[in-house]
C-alpha cells in the first residue's frame, strides 16, 4: 500500500484557505482504517463540528496524508523524573524502544518533556511528507499511534497521541491560528509588560481595558483578584456565565497573579467550554475573509415547524442555517460544498423553500442550471440534526421535462393534498414555451401535467409571467398569468388548478376592471380581504404621468377593483421605483404591502401599507430604522421571524450587514449583524 493523500474538507482553492495537513506516524498497512477514523473523529467531528470551527469551516482546507508504517504504533520512551516531574534537568532514559516507523516520533508521556519528542531524522521526514503530499499546508496535526494522552506543537505544528480528545486541537488552533494566549494559571506571579496576545491583559483600567466593549456596565473590574480568581468581587449575577460573560480575572497567561483573563473559564483555559466571546471575535477576524461568507444570497423559512421563520445563508459553495428564538437569530447547521445524498453547493444554486413533504416544516428545492454539464433539481429535507440532507435529485430530466438553463419554478400546492408542489416554466430554451405541473410526493416531484406552446385559452410566450396563488379558496393554487410584452396589448390570465391540469377562470385583455394594463404592470399576489382566495395587487411605476397601484379582488372566477390609488396611498407618496413584497402586518388575516424607494428621493423609504380589506394606509421610516442606515444595496425578505400569527418582519441584508426589522407599531430594528451572526451576552463585533 502507497503513501497517499485525500482532501477530506474542500471548501476552495489552497490559495483562498487554510490548508490544513494532517500525517500518521505508526500507522502500519493494517492500521489504516483506524487512522483515517481517528482523523473523522478528532477533526472533522470533533473540531469541525462544533462552535467556531463548525461556523467557519468554509475557511478551511483539510488534507489526510496516508503513510504506511513498517511497525504499528510509535517509539516509546521511560524516563526516570527523580521525583520531580516538573524539572527534567535531572531526568534519565531509562528505556527506549525504537519501532520502524514514517515520521520516527519517540512518545514518553513525560510533561517535562512535551509529552513527546522527534527522532533521529524526523525533522526531515516530516518536511518530505509535507512537501509531497501537501506542498500549501499552513498548520500541520499529526497523529501518533499511541493509546495516551499529551502532545506537543507550536508553530503551528501539533503532535497528538490517541488518547486526546478533540477539544485540545481546538485550544492548540487558538494558538496557531489565532495568536491566544493560554488563559489558564500555574504559581508564576508575573511581572512583565502588558502582552501582545488579545485575550490576557496586565491593565486593570476599565476605560482602557482591550476588552472593554464585552464588558456590561454593572460587571465589577476587576471582577476577580487573587491566584487564578473566579467572580469574588462584589455578588456574582444569578445570570452569569463562566465562558461567556466577560470581566477581568486575575491568572491567566499560566500565571497565578499579575496576569487577567476575560472570563472565569474559556477553550484557551479548560480546552472543554467554546471560546470566549474575546478569543471567538479573534478567531472570526483573523479568518474572516478566507469563509467569503457575505450575508446576499438569504431565504427566510420555518425549518423546523416552530412557527418562527428562520434564516438560510447560501454563499457558493455553503449554507448555513440560523433558528430563530423570536427575536435573534442562532447557528444550527452549516455545510460546505455538500451534503449528504449528495447535493454539492456552488454559486448558482436557486433556492425554492416550501413545506414539500407536509411536515410543517420547510423544506428546500435547490435547482443549478449554470455550474455544471447539465441542469440539477434537488430536494433537501430535514436530517434530523437541524440540518439538512438531499432526499431527491434529478439529473439533467425527470420523466416528462427535460431541465433547461431558464427554467423558472414557483411553490404551490396545486393538488390541495398539504404538500407544496413546483410549476415549472420555460419561455426561451425552446422552440415555443412549456409549463410543467411538478406534484410532490414529499420525497420527490412527478410531472403530472405538461402544457407545450398552448394552455387552455392562452398561447404561451416568451414574456409570460407567473404568481402562483389559491384565487378560488379552494385550496388547490391556482395561477395568475401576465404577458405585457409579446402582443399588441397585455393580457392577464386567471388558471384554475383542479389538482391535475389547469383551465382558464377568466383571461383580461388589454382591460382589467378600472385598470389599463401595460408593460410595466407588476402584480403582487396577497388576500388583502382575508377571504380565503388570493387577490392581487398591481402596480404601475413606469408607463403613467403618476404611478397607481391596484388593490384587486378575486372573486373566486374574476376580479374586482376594490381600490385604486392614483399617485398616493394616504401616508405614502408613490414613485417609480417603489419595490412591494406581501406580509400580513396587523396579524388579521389580510395581507399587506411592505413598501420601500431608495431611488426617487433624497434618502431611503421603508414603509408599510396595511389593509383594512377594502383600502391601505400607510406609514414610514426615512433613511434610518434604529441603527440600520437604508441603502441602495440593502434587499428584504418578509417573514415571520416572531412567530404569531402575524407576518411582519423583514429580514434586511447587504453584503456585510444583516438586520431584523418588526413593522409594528412602527418599523422598528431588533436586531443588527455586522459580518456574521453571533449573539453576545455584552457587547459586540464592531
Ligand atoms: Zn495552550
Ligand atoms: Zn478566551
């Protein structure tokens, strides 16, 4: 069996990641398996399944060098301490037993000793490895098989026997990657200047103390004083946290006194607990552009059946998912370049969230007409862990539709059998345009209809434009059509689903009811009555002296004016650029209209129009919500992040920011992201 090497965690190009090497010494041709299941479990369970690592795994490579061993398990070496295990001056080999292995580590146990120390030519050995099998490596794990514990490293170097447990190579990863200071404490009384490494001080000074912005007003400084000090000054909050709430606390630094630690106990002391909120900021920084996290590409859904919408983040290669409590938002799963099933993430991915299968909880549709040979459709579901998994993937077809590079999806429910469906259309890879009926079995789709260039009463075209909603109320979703390109004069269809096939309810030509439609008619889909059956709102910001906006009601077959606003809603001056998305703000069961124009005026607009069924008010923010400075860059998605039975929130994001916004009584800002999203108990990352 040859030397080998597999990438076991490929999130990019060695030049934009941490490269990570990891080698085996002792590890005969037998004693491979174990390696490699060492390796899953120290590292890729261990390390990059938790916390920190887990968040920002996307910034890091992993390669696993296989080597092969002549003899199974490593030199070892017993040395008499004289009684004194901390002093190795006086120490002698008592024996040695040199075994034939890759790298020639010689294992003693012996804390004096690193635990641990090379042989003969293992300098060499282990830079030929490394520039063989992982030439761009920037910190290096090797395993010794060896049932103890110990280990020995710096410089980003970390040697481990077996008998360790993941949370070692985590704290040691603080030292390597993140300059930390170990935070625990010896007899050492320190007496030297303020040192380099963020997460120990010798200043006392609360106005200057580094961590000062994770210090709460009301926490005492110094919050602990004496050898390796926990909270003993003043009464310790009922609340407090040991790795989280921050202080200062003499000993840290492995020093006794003289030296101050953030918290009572972080993964820099006790390796077991995260990092502290000191060490965590450090780590996101240092790598923060190595993850290309941006927060532009967010999907809002209630992934697991709650009632409280949360917050999917896809960038390239990852996503990550973050579980709402009602009022923040908290990581739960993230995965980088796939999942299991498999669905392997890139930059193209279209996300489709809806409840598929009927669980109440949703799930995902992923669909890639752009990354690879041929077009992929994809159906994540729920793993169980808070993550998700591919349950279904269809590869370049499924029976009765051939996947091509435009094709258009929309959620549904058309069948009224509890499980959303996909309609699927296609205006411009084909000789003439198709609409498919895609049924969720809830572990896959079926084309149960296909309609190819005609639909009842309509000729497909190009422009064809679609918003799925019940406008009967009987359950089954229905489809609005709109065409305002392709013809002498706009037409407006109204499809009835009866679960199979489509028929046409009414079609509008040229006219809907007190409303002349052109090009520019953009149609939002919301039941602004609360009568069960989806309306439509229309807008018109480009082809009129003045923009109007439609509040049209659906009968159930035909719709009707129930209000137009020519110019201005009451509380809302209309222009051409005004963007709408639908949400239920009052909680009563008529839908609404978010409102936001950060073009036509001398700053940003986000307002809210609430139906009363038959009319809108409106009202507004300018420029700010809270400390959320509204931008032209800034995009919404209206959700329901609270739970309840209203739908009044936006999730409001750029590239480097990520804000929760409440709409009532006024748009309110609950919460503010800046490059990633971390709940501290104090304080924050900017
Ligand atoms: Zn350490
Ligand atoms: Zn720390």
């Amino acid at each position: 069996m040859p030397d080998s090497v597999t990438q076991v965690l490929n999130s990019g190009p060695v030049g934009a990641k941490i490269n990570i090497a990891v080698l085996g010494d002792g590890f005969a041709a037998a004693d491979q398996t174990l390696y490699n299941n060492k390796v899953q479990e120290f590292l890729l369970d261990g390390v990059f399944g938790h916390d920190y690592f887990y968040e920002d795994k996307q910034a890091f490579n992993i390669f696993r060098v296989n080597l092969i061993s002549v003899d199974s398990g490593v030199s070892t070496r017993q040395y008499n301490e004289n009684g004194t295990p901390d002093d190795p001056s006086d120490d002698t080999i008592v024996s040695t037993t040199l075994r034939n292995t890759s790298l020639g580590y010689i294992f003693s146990g012996s804390w004096a000793h690193c635990w641990l120390e090379n042989g003969a030519n293992t300098s060499t050995l282990v830079h030929n490895a490394l520039n063989t099998w992982v030439p761009d490596y920037n910190l290096v794990v090797i395993f010794l098989n060896n049932p103890n514990y110990g280990g020995c490293g710096g410089g980003g170097f970390q040697v481990v026997p077996l008998g360790i447990d993941w949370h070692v190579l985590a704290h040691e990863f603080g030292h390597g990657l993140g300059a930390l200071a170990d935070e625990y404490c010896t007899s050492r009384v320190y007496s030297g200047s303020e040192p380099g490494n963020v997460d120990v001080t010798i200043n006392t000074n609360r106005n200057t103390l580094k961590w000062r912005n994770f210090v709460a007003p009301a926490t005492p400084i110094p919050t602990g004083k004496g050898s390796c000090a926990g909270f003993n000054q003043g009464t310790r909050p009922a609340d407090w946290d040991d790795t989280q709430s921050v202080g200062l606390f003499e000993g840290g630094g492995t020093n006794g006194t003289g030296m101050y630690r953030p918290v009572i106990n972080c993964r820099m002391r006790g390796n077991t607990p995260e990092y502290c909120p000191i060490c965590y900021t450090q780590m996101k920084r240092i790598n923060d552009a190595k993850t290309e996290h941006t927060f532009l590409d967010c999907h809002a859904g209630d992934f697991n059946g709650d009632g409280k919408d949360d917050l999917l983040i896809h960038n390239n290669n990852s996503i990550q998912i973050f579980r709402s409590n009602g009022s923040q938002m908290d990581i739960v799963f993230s995965a980088v370049e796939r999942v299991p099933g498999s669905w392997q993430f890139t930059a193209g991915d279209q996300f489709y969230i809806g409840d598929f299968n009927g669980d109440g909880k949703k799930e995902v549709a992923v669909y890639n007409s752009t990354n690879w040979i041929m077009p992929y459709l994809g159906l994540l579901a729920d793993d169980g862990a808070n993550g998700l998994r591919l349950i279904a993937r269809y590869d370049g077809s499924m029976p009765g539709w051939q996947f091509s590079k435009d094709d258009r999806f929309y959620v549904g429910d058309f069948d009224g059998d509890r499980k959303q469906d996909l309609f699927v259309f296609n205006g411009t890879n084909w000789a003439f345009p198709y609409l498919g009926m895609l049924h969720s079995t809830g572990s896959g789709f079926q084309l149960v209809h296909r309609y190819d260039g005609t639909m009842p009463s309509w000729q497909m075209t190009k422009g064809d434009q679609f918003y799925a909603g019940d406008f009967n109320g009987d359950g089954k979703c229905d489809l609005f059509v709109f065409n305002g390109s392709n013809w002498a004069f706009p037409y407006l269809g109204m499809l009835s689903s009866n679960g199979s096939s489509l028929s046409m309810a009414h079609r509008y030509d040229h006219l809907l009811p007190s409303w002349q439609m052109t090009k520019g008619d953009r149609f939002y889909v919301a039941d602004s009555n609360g009568d069960g059956k989806a309306d439509l709102f229309v807008f018109n910001g480009d082809n009129w002296s003045i923009a109007y906006l439609g509040m049209l009601h659906s009968t159930g077959s035909a719709l009707s004016m129930a209000h137009r606003y020519d110019g201005s809603v009451p509380g809302w001056q209309m222009r051409r650029h005004d963007q709408f998305w639908v949400g239920d703000i009052a909680g009563d069961g008529k839908q609404d209209l978010f409102v936001y124009n950060c073009n036509d005026w001398a700053t940003q607009y986000l307002g809210s129009m609430t139906s009363s069924g038959s009319a809108l008010s409106a009202t507004w923010s300018a420029d700010w919500v809270g400390e959320w400075n509204l931008g032209t860059v800034d995009r919404f998605e209206p959700c329901n992040y609270e739970g309840g039975k209203a739908h009044r929130d936006l999730i409001v994001h750029n590239h480097d920011w990520l804000g929760l916004i409440r709409a009532t009584p006024t748009m309110q800002l609950q919460k503010i992201y800046y490059r990633f999203i971390h709940n501290y108990r104090y304080g924050r990352n900017w």
